[in-house]
C-alpha cells in the first residue's frame, strides 16, 4: 500500500523495517564507554577514595592496586567476550576486531603504566612494563577469537565463551591444586608460567612482592617467555582471521 509518492507504509510491530545492526551503529563509542565506566568502577570500589588522593601508605595502595588490576583482568578476558559474543556479528569483521582491540589496549595501559608513578604504586618499571605487555598479548588472544566467531557462524556463542573461560582457568587451577601458588622463590618455572599466561592472575604474579630479592615487583625469563608465547598465539588468531573474508 502507497500513499501519495511515497514508499510502502509499514504496519507497526511487523518488523519489515527493523535494522538488524542498530545496536552497532554507535560503535565503537558505545562500547567504548561502558569499557571506561566499567574501570572507573573498578578503581573506585579498590583503591577507595584515600588511596586515590594519596592518603594511605605505599604498601597499602599496592594491595588495593593489586584488587583493581585483578578485578581488570576479570574484564578484559571474560566480560568483554561475554558482551560480544552476546551480540550479533558485526558486517565488517576485521574493523570490529581493530575497533575492540584498540579500545581495551589504549584504555588497559592508561591503567597500567601509571602504577610505576611515585605517588601511586611505584613499582619498577620492567614489571609495570611487563604487565602492559600482559594486556597487550591477551587483547591479541581476546579480539583473535572474537573475530573467529564472527567470521564462523555455525558455532554457538557458549561454547566459544566456555572454551575461553576455561582456557583462563587452566593455568590457576593447576597451580592451586600442585600448590605453586604460594610458594614464592621456590616456585617451578611452570607455575610462574601458569600464572602469568592468564589475565584473571597475571597482574597479581607480575606485580607480586619480591622483597626476597630486594624489589617491590620483579620479572625473569619465565614471565617474559610466556607473554611472549601468549602474544604469539593472539598473533595466529590475527592472522586467521584477517586471511577469511
């Protein structure tokens, strides 16, 4: 039915006009932003109001650091894949997967990097950097599988999200039930390895005390090889996904 000129009228509640993509039409802004209030929150609830003007003493910042950089890893490996994993695929997936990389990775390292700052956690530099790596390799990993997902519609969300979780927990879990976890310099490689290679540990492994050795945070070969293995992982994922169309 037409009216004067005009296209076809459309009943309301038919659906025929309905934009399958208008929830991504704000991307990455939208996104973007519940990324940064979800961090804002996260700081507010570990640091506290005394810690973020610098009212508390140094040891006392880095434990509630330490609450927030976990709770962000949290983010960054599971709340992240279960918001998109939760949404239809995008039309252009290689942007998406760029768009959602540099967002988590820009915003992961303003987190980051400070925390080396005199006034906040003063940590060295080469652990600090190390976790920013951290960040960078598991984005890689994070963004990798989600343009996977999107460019391979057969295969359901859940099992995507439960292969990524449990993939995180692998690594803990291990190390708690040999327990590694707590035995600081007598740790095998392995269990430093475990720790570092998930994004729910790593920021407590590479920022943990190592007063033992006359630093406030320190790094070995274990924790480089293993970021440096995870970020290559996130590299095959890249390009995988960037070979399909």
């Amino acid at each position: 039915m037409t009216t004067g000129g005009q296209g076809p009228e459309v009943e309301p509640g038919s659906g025929a006009g309905r934009d399958p993509w208008a929830h991504r039409r704000g991307e990455p802004r939208t996104f973007a932003m519940a990324w940064v209030c979800f961090l804002f929150v996260a700081a507010v609830l570990s640091l506290s109001l005394g810690g973020a003007l610098g009212l508390v003493s140094t040891d006392v910042y880095r434990g509630s650091a330490r609450v927030m950089l976990d709770v962000v890893g949290v983010g960054l490996g599971v709340l992240w894949p279960m918001l998109r994993l939760s949404q239809e695929r995008p039309a252009r997936v290689r942007r998406a997967m760029v768009q959602d990389a540099l967002v988590v990775l820009g915003t992961l390292q303003v987190v980051a990097l400070p925390q080396m700052l005199p006034w906040m956690g003063a940590w060295p530099p080469e652990p600090v950097l190390a976790l920013g790596a951290c960040y960078a390799s598991w984005t890689m990993i994070v963004s990798g599988v989600l343009g996977l997902w999107w460019t391979r519609p057969g295969v359901s969300s859940w099992i995507v999200m439960a292969g990524l979780v449990g993939m995180e927990c692998v690594g803990p879990v291990l190390t708690l039930l040999s327990g590694e976890w707590s035995r600081g310099p007598d740790r095998a490689w392995w269990g430093t390895a475990a720790l570092t290679a998930s994004p729910l540990t790593m920021a407590r492994e590479v920022l943990a005390d190592r007063t033992y050795l006359g630093a406030a945070a320190a790094v070995d070969g274990a924790h480089w090889a293993t970021i440096g293995l995870v970020g290559a992982v996130g590299g095959v994922l890249w390009a995988i996904t960037w070979r399909r169309r």
